[in-house]
C-alpha cells in the first residue's frame, strides 16, 4: 500500500502545469525577462504551456527619467528609447525561447522584422500584433 501512494504522489509530481501556472511560480520568483515583463499573453487553447511577455519602451524610458538615470545614458540609447516600440519574449513550459524580439508601432499593431518563413523559393514574413487594448498585469 505504502508504495502505491508514493507513486501516485510521484504521477501527480510529473503531470504538466498549465501556461499560467509556469508563468505563476516564475512572476512570484522573480524570474522572468525584466525588458518584456509588463504585460503577459496566454493562448485560448489551456492544453499549450507557452506564453508570452511583452512590455512597452516608454515605460522603461519613463522609469529611467524617473530616477535620473536617462541623462546619463548615450546618445544614442536615449533616441533609441524615445522610439515606441515592444520587446517580447517567449516562454515554453516555463523556459524563456530564443531571445528577446522587437516589435515597432506601425498604425493601430506591432510589427517585428521580416524573418525567413521557408528557403526555397525564399518566402519572408513579418509578426504583427494588434493590440485593442493593453492591460497591465496584476498580481497573478
């Protein structure tokens, strides 16, 4: 009986979290991207573990004026910054994918760089967000 409750402790240990609970256990310890963690994104579908990140330049620019540290950044980080733009980062099952992605304002949406969608014939897209309304995220 004893090691018929251990294993059962043991497959209910090994079953996959949801997105939200990977992104969960990494806000509450610290560990997501802090360039992209102002806002989070999760697929309809609850069976997908991945999630994304995004957060928005002129919040960095604002916490930057705020403190006094813009002034005495570069030139040329400071004109950088003054551009809208959002940095994104992807997680899967907990693990951030890839580096950060920039995303620049075009209109109403988010537009990142075009990137190579298949080599023959040579076939280039680009990522385009459209975002109604963007809501800060609270405590999770």
């Amino acid at each position: 009986m004893k090691e018929l409750v251990i294993c059962l402790l043991l497959s209910v240990a090994c079953l996959g979290q949801s997105a939200r609970q990977y992104y969960n256990e990494l806000y509450k310890a610290g560990g997501l991207d802090r360039m992209a963690d102002g806002y989070v994104c999760f697929d309809d579908d609850n069976k997908l573990e991945t999630f994304f990140i995004f957060g928005e330049s002129k919040t960095i620019r604002e916490f930057l004026i705020a403190n006094g540290s813009f002034g005495k950044m570069s030139d040329e980080f400071q004109k950088k910054l003054k551009e809208d733009f959002l940095i994104v980062r992807g997680y899967d099952k907990g693990v951030a994918i890839g580096e950060e992605e920039f995303y620049y304002h075009d209109g109403s949406s988010w537009v990142g760089d075009k990137s190579a969608l298949s080599k023959q014939p040579k076939t280039f897209g680009r990522m385009r967000f459209n975002v109604p309304q963007i809501g800060q995220h609270g405590n999770p």
